[in-house]
C-alpha cells in the first residue's frame, strides 16, 4: 500500500506538482492525426494535465498547441479562425472572432485590428505556447520548460510506415496511473480476458499463433523486475510441462508507456496512458508490426474493436460501453460462456478499473506478490519525480536510443536465464524517421 501522501504526489499532475512536473518533461502524445485533418483546418481543443489548450497546425505547416483563451477578454480562440499571411500581419496564426486579435503559433500577438495602427500594444501580448510535432500518426506535444525538450520519441510504433501500425484512442474516467497498473499486471490476463474467444470468434485465425494459449495453462504466475534506464522489464512466468516455463515479458517505459508481447507473426501491442486531467485521461491502444504491413483483416478487427480496441460514439473517442450502462454486461453470457458478461479486452480492463473510483485510496490495498510490477512502476514514478526537484536533474528514459526495445514472449528450460535468453529479442533496430 502507498501513504496517503506518496499516492497524491502519484496521481496529482497539474501545473507546478512533482508529477506533474515531471511528466511535463517528456513528449505528450496529445492527438490523433485524423483530428488535425490539414494545414489550416479549424484548431482542436486538448486538455492535458489540466491545462486547457488548442492544438493548431497553421497554413505555413506549423504546429502548436497555444492557451485556449485570448488574452484580450477571455474569449475561447476555439471558435477563432485559422489564418494565413495577410497584408496586415504578414504571418499566419489564430484571429478571436470577438474583437480580431491575431496570435502567431509562437504566442505573440500579431495584430489588433480594434487599436490604433500606431499602437504598440500588441507588442506586450503574449499567450502560452508550447511546441508540437507530428510523428507515427500522433500529435506530439512539448509542456516542460523551454530549452529543455528532449528529441522526439523513437518508440518503433511511431518509427515504422504508416501501412504496419494501428493507432486508437479511447476516453477513461479515471487517474492515469490507475489506467496504466493494469497494462503492467499480466496476471488478470488469465481471468479477466479468459473469454477472449467468447467475444472474439475468429481469433485463431487472426492471432496467427499458440503462444497465447500458455497464458491459461497457469493463473498464478511468478514476476520479475529488471530495473532498466528507460523503466523496467517485467517477466512472468506460468509454468509449463517438461520442466518449462513460458515467459512473458513486458516493457514499461517511462513515463507511461507499455509494450506487450506479440503472439507468433501477430503485431505488437503497445499502450500509453496521458492524463487528462487527475480523474480522466486517454488511453492510446496501438498495434503494430516491425517487419510488415497489417493486414486487412487485422486492421477490420481492430476497427471492430478487437484487441485493445473499443467501439465509441460518431464522432467522439468516449466508449459505447461505459459505467452509465454497466459496460453493457451479459449477465446470462456470463452464467453460461462468458468470465465477465463484458464485451472485449479493453472494456473489461476500463470496468475494473473505473469500478474503484476516479483515484483509488492506495492505502486500503492489499497487494500480494503478483502485484510486483505495479509496486516497482509506482516506486520508480515517485522517485524521478523527487528527484527532479534536485539541481540539473534529468529524467531518465529520454534517450532515444533506449526506446528501441520490444515485448517478447519466450518458452525456456528452467536453469535458462530469462534475461539473457531474450536479450536480442527484445532490441529493436533503428528505424529512420518517416515523419511527412
């Protein structure tokens, strides 16, 4: 269990708090790319952490993400109007339609039409900025203090083309922290996702391998944590006839991100939690293959909401199942075929979670020692963020280098080291950047 203290210096990511100070120092996945659909197009607004912001991508092909309201009176720039070079500002940037005020994708204020033209008081105006780029079909964005962004991630889902990945996003009414322990403890796999084939009918077919199968030969499995620069490794072992054990290992990387083994040829799944802000956050769900193009029928069953995915309302990224409806629990499936009643693995996961609150009181728990992992990534949390508060410290895991790194899952005799076995398996190769 956590003190009441350590689980608010956890969960607490706002402006000026340790943690959120120090998730502030890493990339942000902030948006979609489909949401900020061409140069010029209407800006989006994007909570993250709290603070309340608009992603704009300019006519001059230029990204950022800018305070919400201007600065004149408040009004929301959200209705503003993205505009390009005109003979009375000479820059592109977003005009509030309230009083005409112009900000350029750098804050400043870069005209007023509303003031005398020998004015210069626009020359004091400045909103909040920050940086963002586009990289794996996902706006990134930068919220740490300027002249400290790292470059950006080198995560191989992001690296790979276009044609061999999957991206998705998906609302979740709870912490961030409590969103990503689950993508860290492989031991629900065995009961909360035992159904998979109930839900999913043709997933033999699409999983394209047996390893999977060893995940309920054994619902009690032994974990082990390897410390690493970027995170931690996490292994599980389910043991195995002939004096074997099958391993699954999983990568945490800081600050929120996991990666999950692939099944035979099967992509790869990885998975990011971003709070939005302490009670809400986005759950990224992406998969990918490092060698090839999905197929059509892995991306129609990840747009079915197979996977990790789940099917949401037109228009939005909120689930159709959800806590209003009981995530539309089967209860006579449930009786007769089905573990839980609830369709896929993704909302199985947000029923649970969200079950116990917008941020669970960490201090009633009672962990055992399948719960290693979600201890290890909780401590390690904690730690970068006291340590940032000393003098020039640097986060760990903002090296690209240490990104390039895979799940894996493995069968190995039992005097065989898991570490060591799986080492070149777990290193992914440098992938040049196919960013537009």
């Amino acid at each position: 269990m956590l003190s009441a203290a350590d689980n608010k210096l956890l969960t607490e990511t706002g402006p000026g708090t340790p943690m959120g100070s120090l998730l502030r120092r890493y990339w942000i996945p902030v948006l979609m790319s489909e949401e900020l659909p061409f140069p010029g197009c209407p800006p989006v607004r994007v909570k993250v952490m709290g603070e309340e912001l608009l992603a704009v991508w300019s006519k001059d092909k230029r990204y950022a993400l800018m305070d919400e309201h201007c600065a004149h009176r408040g009004a929301s720039l959200f209705f503003g109007r993205n505009e390009g070079v005109d003979s009375r500002d000479g820059t592109c940037g977003l005009r509030c339609v309230y009083h005409g005020w112009k900000y350029d994708l750098d804050g400043n204020c870069i005209d007023m039409p509303n003031e005398p033209a020998a004015s210069r008081f626009k020359q004091h105006i400045k909103l909040t900025t920050y940086p963002a780029k586009m990289r794996g079909d996902v706006l990134w964005a930068y919220l740490g203090p300027e002249g400290t962004a790292p470059d950006l991630p080198e995560l191989e889902w992001a690296m790979v083309p276009e044609a061999n990945r999957f991206v998705a996003k998906r609302m979740q009414y709870t912490n961030f922290v409590q969103a990503m322990e689950g993508g860290i403890d492989s031991s629900h796999v065995s009961f909360l996702h035992s159904d998979i084939r109930v839900w999913n009918p043709s997933w033999d077919e699409v999983r394209s391998g047996t390893m999977i199968d060893n995940v309920f030969s054994d619902s009690a499995p032994r974990f082990f944590i390897e410390p690493t620069d970027y995170g931690m490794l996490i292994g599980a072992r389910r043991e195995l006839d002939g004096g074997r054990h099958y391993w699954r290992i999983t990568q945490w990387l800081l600050p929120w991100y996991t990666m999950i083994a692939q099944d035979g040829d099967g992509p790869i799944v990885a998975q990011a939690w971003v709070p939005i802000d302490d009670e809400t956050s986005w759950t990224w769900s992406i998969r990918y293959h490092p060698e090839r193009a999905l197929t059509k029928r892995e991306t129609e069953s990840f747009r079915s909401s197979g996977s990790i995915n789940a099917k949401v309302l037109p228009g939005t990224y909120i689930p159709i199942q959800n806590a209003e409806n009981d995530y539309l629990i089967n209860r006579t499936l449930q009786r007769t075929v089905s573990f839980t009643g609830i369709e896929g693995i993704a909302m199985q996961d947000a029923a649970m979670q969200e079950s116990m609150g917008r941020i669970v009181d960490r201090s009633i728990e009672h962990l055992g020692s399948s719960d290693a992992a979600v201890i290890a990534a909780r401590r390690r949390l904690i730690a970068e963020a006291k340590a940032l508060g000393q003098p020039n410290a640097i986060p760990s895991g903002l090296d690209t280098a240490s990104h390039r790194v895979r799940s894996t899952s493995v069968v190995l005799d039992k005097d065989q080291s898991w570490v060591d076995a799986t080492a070149e398996a777990r290193t992914a190769p440098h992938h040049e950047s196919t960013d537009a």
